[in-house]
C-alpha cells in the first residue's frame, strides 16, 4: 500500500513538473515574443517601456517638445481628417460630362436609384496597400456612398437596394457584393501561367436582380426617378491588370464578363445595367468609383448618360463630398490627372506591358533546383535561389506615355504629316488610321464646372539667370455660381524636323488653383515656373568634358494655358497659324498661346546640378537593352510613328546581362587598411546630444565613430519595420508605417516616440482609450493630384505630420511618386498621376508639410516601379532620356529642397543591375547630383541573394526591410557581412560610416526627438505587462524546480528502502 502511494505521489510531481515545464516554456517564448513587438504591448496595455531622465547639472532647453501639434486632442485631429478628405474629394473629383446642365440635381431630384455592385460596395481605397482605414470610435466610421447619401438626406431607392444583395456572406446572410479584386502574388510569376492572372470583373446581372426580387429590374423605378450608376475597379499592390481580352476570364457568350474587350473596359452586364438605369429613370449619373483610367468612350457619346463625375477612391471620409457636389453645395473643380483612352491596349507602353519572362531561365539560375517551375501558379526558378531575375519589360515607348503621346501624335499629323502620325498603327480596335477624336475620350487635366471662367495668358518671361519662367494669368468667373478653376501652364519645345532628341509637342510646366471667385469676378495670378522643366536630357551631349546633359534647345517656346493638354496644344497650333483645315479637330485659340524664342545655345547652362559642385553626365548607359545588345530596341520616334511604333520585345540575356543578373558584384576585401573608427570610447554623444544639428556640425564624426561596427551593419541588414537601440548612442527606438494616403500600420499612441511625459501621451480614461490606435485613410493619392492645389498637397502632409506626433512614429513611407506609366498598373491608387510634373510638385508640397511637424515622410519607391507584376527584381530598360525625365523628374525636386530626409527605394532593377547596387542612380544621381541627405530604406527584403547588404551599403542604403526582431542575427546566407569579415574593406567601411551620419542626421532632424534634448537620457523601465510575465516565468519555474525537487525526494526514499 505504501508503494502504491509512493507511486502515485511520483506520478503527480512527475505530472506538475510536465505541467510546470510546458508552462514555463510558453511563458518564455511568450515574453520573448512580447519583447519582440513591445509596442502592440505596451499599445495594448496602455503602458511604456522607456522614460526620460534629466542628467545631474544639464541645461535644460525651454521646450524640449520642439515639434508640436496642431490639435490638442484626439478627436480634433479625428476631425481634421474627415474634413480634409471631404475638401480633397471637393476638389479633386472631375466632372466629365454635364448634359444640359444636368448637374447640380434639384431639391426634387434627390430621390435615388443606384445601380451597380460598386455603388453599395464602394470602392474606398487599394485592395492591398492603402486601403481606407475603419474606425470604430462612434461618429467617425468610415463612410461610403450610402451613408454619404443619407447623411446629405438623399433616400435610396430601398427595392432596388435590397435587389443587390445577391451574395452570401460567412455566416449564409444576404449581402452586397464587393468589387472584383486583381489576382496576383509576391512570387516571380512564369510567363506561360499569366492566364491564373485574368481578371473577372463579374457585375451583378439583370438576371440575378430577379433571381432576388422579380420585376425589380422591368418596374418603373418610381419616385427614385434619379438613376445614380456606379463602375468601380480596385488597385493594389502586388498585381496589375492585364491588357485587352487576354486580361479577362469569362468573356464567352453567357459568362460573366462576355462583351468585355478590356479589363478597363465595360462588360455586357455593365452596360445592361447602364441601360436599365437610363430606361427606368429621368436622368442618368455615372460615377466613376477608380483610380485607373476606364474606357469610357460610349458613355461619353451615349445621350443618355447626362453627367458623368470621376471620384477616385475616396479614404475613410472623402465620400461624404460627392452627395455634396450631386446637391451643388459644392462645386467641382478636379482636373484630370491621367488622360482617358478609348482603347488602352493599343497605346504604346501596353505592347511591352505583363508577365515576360526571359528566354534562357536555366542559364541564368546558379543551382540544379532554380532549374524547375516549383509552384502551380508558375512562380518560376530563378526565384528559388533568391536571384529574382527571371522577368523584364522595356520602355520602348520612350518618353511617350499619357498625353505626350496622345497630343504628341496629334500635333504631328496636323504639323508634321510626313511622320506617319495618321497611320493604323497603333489605332483603336477596327479603325483604318489615327484620329486623335477616335483615340482620347477625356485628355489629361481637362475637368468641367458648375460655372465658366475665361482664362487670359497676359505675359510670359523666360529668365535664364534664375533659371525661371513667369507667367501672368488672369482669371475671370463668368458663369452664375461661385468656383474655382485650374491655371495649367504648358510649354511646347523647339523641334526641328527628323531631330534625333525626342521631345513631346506639349508637357506640363506648372499649375496653381485659384481662390473662390464668385461670378464676374476676376483676379490675376503669377507663376513662376522652373526653367528646367523645360530641357531635354541628351545623352550625346558633351559638355565641360564629359558626356550627358540637360540641354535648353535654341528656337521657340510656346508657352499655352488650357483646360487640359489638348486645349493647350490646340492652342499652340492656333499660335502657329494652324486650324481645322490642317486636320485640327477643333479650332484652337492663339491669344492662350505666347511664343519665346532662346536664341543662346549653351550646353552649360543646366550642365550641373542645382548647387553647381556636380557635372551632369550620362549615368544610366546600362539601363538600355541596347547597351548589352546593339540595335535590340528600336524605340518609338516621332520621326516615324508606323515604323517605331512599340511591338512586344523578346530577350535573350547574354553573358554579360546574366552575370549582372546574378547580383553580387562586390568582392570583400581582407586586407586592406582601413582608417574609420567604430566603437570609439573617446566621446559620449547620445542621439538627444545631436538634436536638431545641422550636417556640417563637426560632431557627427565622433558621434557615428561610438558606434561598433556589428551594431551598424545590424541597424542596416535587419532594418525591418523598426530602427533599433544601440546602446552606444541612447537612440529611441523608431516604429516606421506604411502609407502613403495616412497611417496604416498603427494609430494614436501606438509607435515608440511617446514618452510618459508627454503632453501627446493619453490617460487610461475611458475617453482617452477609445482613441488608443485611431488611424483613418485620406483619399488616395490621384485624387490629391486631381486637386491641382499645391495647399492641398501640402495639408495632407501636415495632417500626416498631426499623426506623426500623436501616434509616435517620426517615419511614414508616403508621397508614391512612381509615374502611371500605363493604366493597368496595379498600384495607381499610391502613385499622383501620369505627368512627372504634377507629381513632382503634389510630392515636394506634401513632404514639406510633413517636416514642419517633425515627420518623415519617405517618398517611394525610388524609382521605376511600373509593374507589380515580378516586381522582385524585374529587369526594366529604358533610355536615359526617358529615366530622367519621366520618374526621376518626378523625385527630384523633392530630393534637392532640402526638405526631404527618408526614402524608400523599388524592388527592380535598372537594366540588369539591383537598384539599390546601381551606382549611378544612388550614389551619382540621388545623392551627389541632387544633394540628397537622408536616410535610405528598401522595400521589404524578399530574396536574401537578390537584397546583399555589401551591395545595398555600397549603393547608400541606410536600412534594408528586412521584417525581423532586434535579436535576430543575420540571415545565413548574408554570413559574410559579419563585422569580423568585412572589418579591412576600406569602401565597405566607408560607405557604412557615410550611412550611418545620413541615418542619424535625419532622424536628429525628426519628432523621434519629441520630449528630448542635451539634457536628457532615455532609459529603459519595467512596464506592468512584463513584471506579468517575469511573475508568471518565476511561478512557473519555482513549481517546476519543487516538483523535480520533489520527485527526486520519492526517488532517494525508494532507493534508501531498497537497500
């Protein structure tokens, strides 16, 4: 009996210490888990892990809280969003159409029928990446069309409204169905499986309208006599659309999307509902809930269709400005920021647009299982080894994309017919030639109004001193209401016939918007324009000894104003003596048009960069296909429309391209003298010290010199989504957030920066943790464009600057610059627009407004981010012209102010090289030409042999994205950028010192430093969460080691008794 007791009493502390263990290991790997994501912890906890303390005899500055927000609590910043979404969207949305006036609706109108999917699921924001952010907090959820409508007392038409609920949601209800999203994925993509990628635009039908109320779609829609049409396309990142039928599943007579001939384009379903609206109701509306350019040339020439009005997506509050302008509280005055084709598949950039994979895959992969497709959706080999070199496109297109081609064609076939501009290349689907009328519904910047204005260029200067041009614009309201317009600038180059520089007919040289001006009132306006702006980059220029440059061609500028690019043209022509009768399409006015004429050729008067220490030169010569195979690109040319036009580009990487496309270029050197100094105990500067310190303080050698060296190559090779602590400087600890339309990664409160004593920091009451983690979305980033307002876009930088503080984060990656090359790309909701430009100004305003309030705002993705589709090391070639004066130009202003210290770079590559390896472009370019002084991250690392920190250093990379915690070491297959092996590599070491002071310059220059000076020192503290876990870790212990303790007393007694 005593045994079986001794026996049992074994079991149990046998059991407990199981018990013990298993909880004792959960508790550890929990508390190193929590460790990792201390923020969500303390976030959720409402606790902190560091304080601030004052060091003995230090002088304190007045006000250690240098960055201070405009609002002084949350809910005014909450407020602040929903009505900078509503301005934005006021002023950005774009009246296409407006058939006798349609719009505004009268009071007697506002009972509604709305019609189709995207009209009960709007389209808010990106499928993938800037979505539009759902608050929770009562009286600031996001908004769509519904509730827009109803909070602007418009009722709804409640049969039709249940008639679309067609779909059955995870718990069998009945619910509406969402716009179709892209497929895609974050592999490299084999061309032969692009059909996986076909989109399905899948309408709700007539026939399931039925299906769910019989008669719903033959009845009169009675009182709700006002038909509101909806088409919605999603974008996201990831994945792109692909061109005409090839880009569609379905298309047979019967399925979903049959009479589609584009994924842009509208279906059969779409126009059968289009058709019921018109039939059934007294007008008809059309909204256009997408950031991509649509084929919407029928419903412009459809007399049924009374108005139609382009809204982007809209944010979490944005869509509450839309019953407005329906109402005509407000009036509308958004300009086009992407031009509308008839038929996108044929314009030049689709042709070498998708999913191209390179010929001879086997010979580029470096090991036997790269040789295989290793999954069912065709991501392909040469990913399997982290090479990300398997996919290409070419830019045969040149600078030709949006409007400069369209205008561009239609200026040559009314000036230069010779050129072939009328010939069926490159037409529309069924057409014998080129018209510009049968190829462009809606052109870029063209927008309507509730009122009219004329427009009155007064005068224009060309200074070559300053490097400006001035223009004098009146503007006079000479419609009924009150409104606000547009002033668009354009200039037309001087081009001689058969020039071998190519040159567009008409581009973008600035724009302002007006005050509101109420009818018959006029005001006069000055832009003062950059001059350089106007040049062309030639890359056989030579100048002060080298080869390359921006060239200000001798012969006449014509400077024009219009509503849109083609209004401008047509008055350059008109300025030319042209008209109809020399195949204009419509008459053009020549007073909107004044000509200059530069009669001093000089190749050095934009030979070097803005601050004159660095010549302009030819940096990207291996960014063109033909540098590696002579005369493989033939890019298009306004001397030959027809005999350049783009056509699919097949390639065959040869032995030169493959070695590039294997990345590593760098060879660590072991022996070689080295004078930086890491680790250095002679001085103690904290990160607080250099607060606020200028570039050229003598300090900042000393300061990175504390630094060891395993500590730098960490804070840059596991970047992450955080900048870790090194002991050695006492830097607080940075949370970085997605963007780029607001915050998306965490709310109020939940970054790193807030200190206990902060006056941003929120009390654990019940009122101030409902604000704990808000983040709302603003419209996304075409609609910003669309604005035409440089205070626009720069109050959105403001407003991120707001959240900034509040949140506690110094560093959003924001402000997508990436050009819309074409419109299937994926990621048209980040990036402005098609013109470099708009761009450019929209992204240098918003990043300024940031750095009032202490924010980085990291401009993305430099550069050349086209298609999301492969985006992992896809291999883009292009002519130096076109880099540097499409997506370049629309990065540099914001590089050169001053203003911006973050960025995020791309993943692809330049030719065939890594971007973030290319010489030329980051080092020569972004930071010696353009005096480019912050901090640099990648995009997320994916392939650990495509993203090598060796090379990244050496490009100027200040931090990689690699998504891992503060203990993680590097990656094996990154071993030999260990500090021990690159310790004697002289340029390895200097460029890692050289990133280190960019990347502590910039965020001494941030709101990190909120609540910090001289005087102070961060140090960590025990949160309550933790002192949970170290209570819980020593129970758990404290019972494991009893229970063993115990089971060895059972087991000493047993054998005592045995003996």
């Amino acid at each position: 009996m005593e045994g079986n007791m001794r026996k049992s009493k074994k079991n149990l502390f046998r059991g407990l210490a199981g018990v013990s263990g298993a909880l004792l290991a959960l508790s550890t790997i929990a508390q190193l888990i929590a460790h990792e994501y201390r923020s969500y912890m303390d976030g959720f906890f409402h606790t902190t892990s560091t304080k601030v303390v004052k060091v003995d005899h230090a002088e304190e500055s007045e006000d250690k809280y240098n960055f201070k927000s405009s609002y002084k609590t949350p809910e005014e910043l909450a407020k602040a969003d929903q009505a900078y979404g509503e301005k934005v969207t006021g002023e950005g949305a774009v009246l296409l159409k407006n058939k006798n006036n349609a719009l505004p609706l009268k009071d007697s109108e506002h009972k509604v029928t709305l019609v189709g999917k995207a009209a009960y699921s709007s389209v808010l924001g990106g499928q993938m990446g800037s979505g539009a952010q759902k608050p929770n907090v009562a009286g600031y959820e996001a908004v769509d069309l519904m509730g827009a409508l109803k909070k602007e007392s418009f009722e709804i038409n409640p049969d039709m409204a249940d008639a679309y609920k067609v779909d059955k949601n995870k718990s069998g209800e009945d619910c509406y169905r969402d716009v179709s999203k892209i497929s895609g994925g974050f592999g490299m993509i084999n061309e032969s499986a692009k059909d996986n990628y076909r989109f399905d635009i899948n309408e709700v039908g007539l026939s399931e309208l039925e299906a769910r109320k019989a008669g719903i779609t033959t009845q009169d829609f009675g009182d709700y006599k006002t038909s509101i049409v909806v088409l919605g396309r999603v974008n996201s990142e990831g994945r792109d659309y692909l061109p005409g039928e090839d880009g569609l599943t379905g298309i047979g007579a019967g399925e979903n999307n049959e009479g589609a001939k584009d994924p842009l384009g509208l279906s059969n379903r779409e126009r059968e509902m289009i058709k019921m609206a018109k039939e059934k109701g007294d007008k008809t509306i059309v909204l256009i809930n997408s950031n991509s350019p649509m084929e919407i040339d029928e419903l412009k020439k459809d007399d049924g269709i009374d108005a139609i009005l382009w809204i982007g997506t809209t944010g979490t509050y944005g869509m509450t400005a839309i019953p407005q302008i329906l109402s005509g509280k407000i009036n509308p005055s958004g300009k086009l920021p992407d031009t509308y084709a008839a038929d996108i598949s044929v314009s030049p950039a689709a042709q070498n647009w998708g999913i191209f994979s390179y010929q001879n895959l086997d010979a580029i992969a470096t090991k036997e299982e790269d040789h295989i497709t290793n999954n069912k959706d065709g991501w392909t080999a040469v990913s399997a080894d982290n090479l990300r070199a398997s996919a290409y496109t070419v830019y045969q297109e040149g600078i030709y994309t949006g409007y400069k081609y369209y205008e561009t064609r239609y200026f040559d076939s009314v000036v230069n017919p010779s050129s072939n501009a009328s010939s069926q290349k490159g037409a529309k689907e069924g057409a014998t030639s080129w018209k510009y009328q049968d190829e462009v519904s809606y052109t870029f910047g063209f927008g309507e109004s509730y009122t009219s204005f004329e427009q009155t260029l007064r005068s224009v200067e060309m200074n070559t001193s300053d490097k400006t041009v001035t223009a004098v614009v009146d503007v006079e309201n000479t419609g009924n209401v009150a409104g606000k317009d547009a002033i668009q600038l354009y200039v037309s180059l001087p081009r001689k016939q058969n020039d071998i520089l190519e040159k567009a007919a008409i581009q973008l040289l600035d724009y302002a918007k007006t005050d509101m001006l109420q009818p018959g009132e006029k005001k006069s306006y000055t832009i003062k324009a950059d001059l350089f702006d106007a040049t062309s980059y030639d890359n056989t220029l030579e100048h002060d000894g080298v080869k390359g440059g921006y060239i200000l061609a001798e012969g006449d500028y014509y400077f024009a104003i219009g509503n849109g690019s083609h209004e401008a043209v047509n008055n350059v022509l008109a300025k030319m003596g042209k008209s109809v009768s020399n195949g204009m399409d419509v008459e053009g006015n020549g007073n909107k048009a004044i000509v200059k004429k530069y009669n001093s050729p000089n190749a050095s008067l934009f030979g070097r960069s803005k601050g004159g220490k660095v010549l302009i030169q030819n940096q990207l010569d291996d960014a063109d296909l033909n540098y590696y195979q002579p005369n493989a690109v033939k890019y298009l040319s306004r001397n030959d429309w027809s005999g350049t036009y783009p056509t699919r580009q097949i390639v065959t990487p040869n032995e030169d391209m493959i070695k590039e496309l294997r990345n590593k270029k760098h060879v660590i050197q072991k022996d070689e003298k080295v004078d930086v100094v890491w680790g250095s105990k002679e001085t103690n500067y904290t990160l607080a010290d250099m607060k606020g310190a200028s570039w050229d303080d003598p300090r900042w050698d000393d300061f990175v010199n504390q630094i060891p060296l395993d500590s730098a190559i960490k804070i840059i090779a596991v970047g992450g989504n955080t900048t870790w602590t090194i002991e050695e400087i006492g830097n607080p600890r940075n949370r970085q957030a997605d963007g780029p339309n607001g915050f998306s990664s965490f709310g109020i409160n939940q970054g790193y920066a807030i200190l206990e004593d902060s006056p941003y920091k929120l009390s654990d009451s019940d009122e101030d943790k409902k604000w704990v983690g808000f983040k709302a979305s603003a419209p996304n980033a075409p609609l910003i464009a669309a604005t035409f307002d440089k205070a626009i876009q720069k109050e959105m930088g403001e407003l991120i600057g707001n959240h900034s503080i509040w949140n506690g984060g110094a560093t959003i990656w924001a402000g997508g610059a990436n050009l819309h090359r074409s419109p299937y790309e994926g990621r048209t909701h980040e990036y402005f627009t098609e013109d470099p430009i708009l761009s450019a100004y929209a992204l240098e305003n918003m990043v300024s407004g940031g750095r009032k309030f202490g924010c980085l705002i990291g401009p993305k993705h430099f550069a050349f981010n086209a298609i999301e589709f492969n985006r992992y090391g896809l291999s883009e070639y292009m002519t130096e012209q076109t880099a540097r004066e499409t997506e370049l130009r629309s990065f540099q202003k914001t590089y050169e102010s001053g203003e911006c210290l973050a960025t995020m770079t791309a993943f692809n590559r330049i030719g065939c090289s890594n971007l973030n390896a290319h010489q030329g472009l980051m080092q020569n370019i972004l930071r010696k030409e353009w005096g480019y002084k912050g901090l640099i991250s990648t995009d997320m690392v994916n392939g650990q042999n495509y993203f090598l920190p060796g090379e990244c250093i050496l490009g100027g990379v200040t931090m990689m994205a690699n998504g891992q915690g503060a203990s993680a070491d590097l990656k094996s297959e990154w071993v030999d950028y260990e500090a021990s092996n690159i310790a004697n590599d002289k340029l390895l070491n200097e460029r890692l010192h050289e990133n280190m002071k960019y990347q502590w310059y910039a965020y001494a220059n941030s709101n990190l430093l909120n609540g910090m000076d001289a005087s102070t020192r961060l140090v960590s503290v025990t949160p309550s969460w933790q002192i949970m876990f170290n209570v819980l870790t020593g129970v758990f212990s404290v019972a494991l080691a009893a229970s063993v303790g115990l089971m060895v007393v059972v087991a000493l007694k047993d054998k005592k008794e045995e003996k």
